[in-house]
C-alpha cells in the first residue's frame, strides 16, 4: 500500500482489518492504484526533463491536475469515512497505552449520555459498572502485555442518569511502524435490549419446558420449529423426528375430525387464533383428546413469524364426559322402566325443571315449558292440601319429604305418584332450592288394593281352613278314643281268657290308635305353621330350654351341657317347638351307655345359631335330607313310637324365618342338629 494512503488512513483511524471498513476496499484499492500510478508518472517526468524542458512543464501541469483530482478523490473518499464513522450505531473508540479515550465517535453519547469532550482522555474503565471493572481489567490486561491480539467481551457500562446498560466489547491492540503498542481501537455496541429478549426467552423457554401443558412452536407454515418436553413424553416423538413437519402430519388419524381440522387449517391462513378440542395419535397408535389452544406470533409492524400452540391432554375429562353420558342415558332409561322422573326448582327464580320421564307420566307433550302452577294443576284436588302441608314441613324443617298423592294426567286419566322432595340449603342454612323424584305407582296401588282383597279372602279362608280343620280332628279323634275305649272293655271282659299274644294284640292295636291321633295333631301343627302367627314376647333361651328338660322322662344316666344363652324378643312358642323336638328326639333315639346332650349357641351378628348334639348311633349322610320331610322315620315306627311330622315342623318354622336348619352327623359318632334363629 501507498506510503501517502496509509497516512491517510492511519490519520482518520481506519483498520482495514475491521470488518466494518472491507466493504471500503474496492474503493482504497483504486486510490492506492492512483498513488502507484502518481510514482510512475513522476519517474516519467524527471526522465522527460532530462529530455526536454519543454515537455517536463507539460508533464508537470499534467500531473498537477492529476494530484488534484486524486487529492479530491481523498478528501471525498475521507468525508464519506467520517460520514460513516459518525452515522454508525456502534461506538468506535481508540485508547491510548495508558487506556485513555482518544477517539469516540457519536454514538459514544447516545450510548451513555457523555458528551465527547467531556469523555476524552478519561480511563476506559471509568464508566464500567463497578461489579464489572475487574472483568474489563481481566479481558484488557492480556492486550496491553501483547499476549493476545484481540478480545470480545460483555459488560455493564453505567450511563450518566444512572442507568445500566450491557455493551458487547470488541478490542485490538494497534502498534507502530515498529510493531509496539500504542493503544487499542474497536467498538462497543449495546446489546441490552437483545440480552433482555434473550433472558425473557430463556425464562419462557423454563416455563414450557416445566408447564403441564404440551407446547408447540411453528413457522409462518405451521412447520414445527420447537416443541416442549411434554409434547415428546404424549405423543413418542423425539423432537428431531418431528421438526420441520406439520402436526397433522403425523398426528391425526381415524377419528380427528374433518371439521375440526379444516378449521385449523383456516385460522393459519387466515393468521387468526383457533380455540377447540381436537382428537390425536400418538408414535403408537393409541388417540388422545387435547384441548388447544394456537396463536399467531407477529411483530410490531404486524409481520407473522410463526404460530405458538398451548395443548392441554383431556382424555380423562372426555372419558369422564362420556361415562356422564352414558350414565345420563342409562338414568333416563332406568327412570323410564321404573317410571321415575326426577325434578329441580329454585327457589330464587321460581323456575321448574323436569326430566324426559315426568313429562310422560303426566302426558305433557315433550318441551312443554312447566311450573308450579301447572303442577299444582296437575294434583288431584283432594290431596292439595296434604301435598301442601309436606312441602310446607320440609322448607321448616329441612328434611326430605315423601308423600303418596293422585293426580290427574293431561288427558284425564288418574294417576297415583309417589313424590320425594329435599331440600337444598345455602351456607346460611335457607333453602335455596327442592330437589327430588316422582314415580308413578298407579300399577303398585292396584297390585297393593288387589293384595289387601286377596289378604283379607285369605284370613277369611285360614279361619274357615282352621275351623275345619279343628271339626275334623274333632270327628277323626272321636271314633279313635272310642276304639282306644272298646279295646279296653273287651280285654277286661276277657281277661281271664286271654293268652299272652292276644294281650300284645290288643296293646299294638291301642298303639296304633295313639300314633293315629299323634299324627293327626303333628299334620295340624304342621298346616298351622306360618299361618297362625302367635304374639312376640321376652324369651329367656336358658329357662326355656330348663323347662322342656324337665318336662320330659330323661334317663338319671343322662349327661346334658347347655351353653349360655341369650335373651330375645320373639315368638316363644315356635322357639320352644324347635327346641323340644330336637331335645325329645336326641333323648329318644341315642342308645349310648352313657348317653350325653350339648345344646350351644353362636352370636353371628343378624341371627343366633343354636345346636342340639348327642353321642347316638348318628345318621348316615344319605339320611340328612330324609330326617326332615314329612312322615318319613329312620326306624321302625314298631321299635321308636314316631309319627314323622317333629323335624318337617321344625324345618317349616325355621324356613318361614328365611334361615336354614340341617344335621351334621356320622355313623358311631353321634348327631348334631343345627338351626339358624333370627335376633329380630
């Protein structure tokens, strides 16, 4: 380069290595050239004057114009660099070895509010945010040592109101013809407003990435450009697998809808937000609801530059809303086969609502708007005043009411409902609103005035059914008692006579009359049972049982253990049946040397368990069932005198109760009858 042109630019501050000045090149070339070709022309010219005199001052009025309109060129060239270094935004500084300003450009006092004069010859460090000196020192210390050429780096400056502001610092040293150091040059450019934007993005980016929320970054196109971890763990993509694509790309599927899509579709176009619920797919097939949310991203002058979606997964909500659904029709339809309709009315507005269900069973034609009027309307004038009354009470009270009352239906015909009301009460304790159901029970009053038809024919017959049953055990008794008597007369009378086999004869015949006149009490007892109920009373279970022991001929051999017992309320009589066949037949048929009886009893919450057990001979289990059916004996009638009706009463009173009555028995290892008693 051009001895004369590297003073200039030396002059004017101008470092060629800057990248600021590379764009000046084509034009400094051409100036060197012109200072290359102001050499030659003046070797020209001394070889000319030696020539010629003449042709030397020619020469030289040649050249002289030739320096004006290069130094023109300069002046120009060096006016458009100060234009330049005045107009640029960044501050162009240089410093001396002692880091003192010696060159500032404009930019100096906008970017801190000093002025040039009052700056220059101050130390670089001066107006560096105190917390930040010692960066400066660190970063400029190497330069001065000549162990580095240059450094960029960021700091605080403090402005001359006081303010902060950040300024990215780029620096190099400048040396002398000899290569040493006389200072630095650079630039200090203010990037608060970039670090500002960059730590608001930073924060929003923490924000997405910690949010619950999918979110989603596009382009002006709606291609994905960033997407949050959350959007990774719902859908299975990886964010390389997905950049670049459009959601619906790879998201929509089956059972997207059409609609929902092409109204996307459209607010992108449109550049316009989209609000809604859109079904997707994720990397494995399986759908998913979202609930999204997409805005466009302009800047100030109203430039798109991209799309930001807020996604929020609702499949559970979707399936709860589905399952309220289902729910609500298996209601409606619940509500239609039982003929149940439910209602609401709110106190504040007076205003009734209804269910599909109510409007049928008054025959109001569906939509039909309703109120308390038309409801009153509706209830049969002769139980008005009651149904009244039991709204009246619940507003007082604030219980649930319910009340059986007739109404008349739309098209006249009359109608029996049961209607439930409760109250809904505010924090305050007022009633706020009723809320309750009306079944129609036309068909159950019907059944119900039927069942007291039947019930009362019913008493009627088991009288008539009693009465005769009392003549013909009177009739049928008769003539066996007069049997029983003529047997007795005719032995007497033929006493002498008699051999011993007609004696036994006569003793099986007067038998045979005793077991026919048991069995006609047993089938008695038998038809009574469930049919005659007999008055509840106290019961002391031990006592009873005492009582029944000592009513029968028990062996002295005879071993009886009892367990304690409860007290209860209940029928005695059918108790103590139970409980003296068990004992009677425990007694009668165990033929153990020494024969014992254990009578226990388990608490088992809604009902006692009783047991009756001896160490007999036992029953086979083929026999278990057998034991309690009517007439039926596991021994000859002719060995143990029985008319097998005991145990089928016993089984009939117990079943009557809805409880159960078995045995557990093994041959050689004695019997134990069971039976289930209720405590209510």
């Amino acid at each position: 380069m051009h001895r004369l042109l590297k003073r200039q630019l030396k002059k004017y501050g101008v470092d060629l290595n800057d990248d600021s000045y590379k764009k000046l090149l084509p034009f400094i070339d051409s100036i060197n050239e012109a200072y290359k070709g102001f050499d030659e022309d003046l070797r020209h010219v001394e070889l000319t004057l030696e020539l010629s005199s003449q042709e030397l001052f020619k020469v030289n009025e040649e050249l002289k114009k030739n320096v004006e309109s290069k130094t023109a060129e300069a002046e120009d060239l060096t006016s458009q660099l100060e234009s330049v270094v005045n107009n640029v935004t960044e501050v162009i500084f240089q410093t001396n070895q002692q880091g003192e300003w010696t060159f500032l450009n404009p930019a100096w006092e906008d970017l801190t509010g000093y002025s040039i004069k009052e700056s220059l010859d101050t130390s670089f460090t001066k107006y560096v945010y105190s917390e930040d000196k010692e960066i400066s020192k660190q970063e400029l210390s190497p330069l001065a040592k000549g162990e580095r050429e240059f450094s960029r780096f960021t700091i605080r400056y403090t402005t001359k109101d006081k303010n902060i502001r950040w300024v990215e610092i780029f620096v190099r040293i400048t040396k002398d013809k000899q290569g040493a150091y006389i200072g630095t040059s650079g630039t200090l450019n203010d990037v608060t407003e970039r670090l500002v934007a960059q730590e608001e993005i930073r924060r929003l980016a923490l924000v997405a990435q910690k949010t619950d929320n999918v979110v989603i970054i596009t382009d002006a196109e709606g291609r994905i450009e960033w997407a949050n971890e959350i959007f990774t763990r719902l859908t299975k993509y990886e964010l390389d697998e997905v950049l670049g694509k459009k959601p619906g790309e790879f998201l929509q599927g089956e059972k997207t809808s059409e609609k929902t899509v092409s109204e996307i579709r459209s607010a992108i176009q449109s550049e316009t937000s989209y609000v809604g619920e859109i079904y997707n797919y994720n990397k494995q097939g399986k759908g998913y609801w979202l609930d999204i949310s997409i805005t466009p991203i302009k800047d100030d002058e109203g430039e798109l530059h991209g799309f930001i979606a807020i996604e929020s997964d609702i499949s559970e909500r979707k399936k709860a809303e589905e399952q309220l659904n289902e729910n609500r029709a298996q209601l409606a339809e619940a509500q239609s086969i039982a003929q149940v309709g439910s209602w609401e009315y709110t106190v504040e507005d007076g205003k009734l609502n209804w269910s599909d269900e109510l409007y049928r069973i008054y025959e109001i034609e569906q939509g039909t708007s309703v109120d308390m009027d038309l409801y009153h309307s509706l209830i049969h004038p002769d139980d008005l005043q009651e149904f009244h009354a039991a709204v009246d009470k619940a507003y007082e009270t604030k219980k649930e009411y319910s009340l059986e009352h007739r109404v008349i239906a739309k098209n006249g015909t009359q109608k029996f409902v049961l209607g439930i009301g409760k109250p809904i009460t505010n924090e305050k304790g007022e009633v706020i609103a009723l809320r309750g159901t009306a079944q129609d029970i036309t068909e159950r009053k019907e059944s119900e005035n039927k069942l007291k038809d039947y019930a009362e024919t019913l008493e009627k017959t088991n009288k008539e059914l009693d009465q005769f049953a009392y003549v013909v055990s009177h009739d049928l008794k008769s003539p066996l008692r007069a049997i029983n008597n003529l047997s007795e007369w005719i032995q007497e009378d033929i006493e002498e006579s008699l051999t011993d086999e007609t004696r036994d004869q006569f003793n099986m015949l007067r038998g045979r009359v005793h077991r026919l006149e048991g069995l006609i009490n047993g089938i008695l007892e038998y038809s009574r049972v469930g049919r005659v109920k007999t008055e509840q009373s106290k019961v002391d279970v031990k006592l009873m049982i005492d009582e029944i022991i000592h009513s029968l001929s028990i062996p002295d051999n005879y071993k009886i253990e009892i367990d304690k017992m409860p007290t209860l309320v209940t029928q005695e009589v059918e108790l103590s049946q139970v409980f003296s066949n068990f004992i009677s037949n425990a007694i009668k048929y165990n033929d153990a040397k020494e024969p014992s009886l254990t009578i226990g009893c388990k608490d088992l919450g809604d009902y006692y368990q009783f047991n009756v057990a001896d160490n007999g001979s036992g029953i086979e289990e083929k026999y278990h069932e057998r034991v309690f059916k009517i007439f039926q004996t596991l021994q000859a009638r002719d060995t143990v005198e029985s008319t097998g009706v005991g145990l089928a009463i016993v089984k009939k009173i117990v079943e009557e109760r809805g409880l159960k009555v078995w045995v557990e028995s093994t041959p050689g290892e004695g019997a134990n009858f069971i039976f289930q008693w209720p405590k209510i």
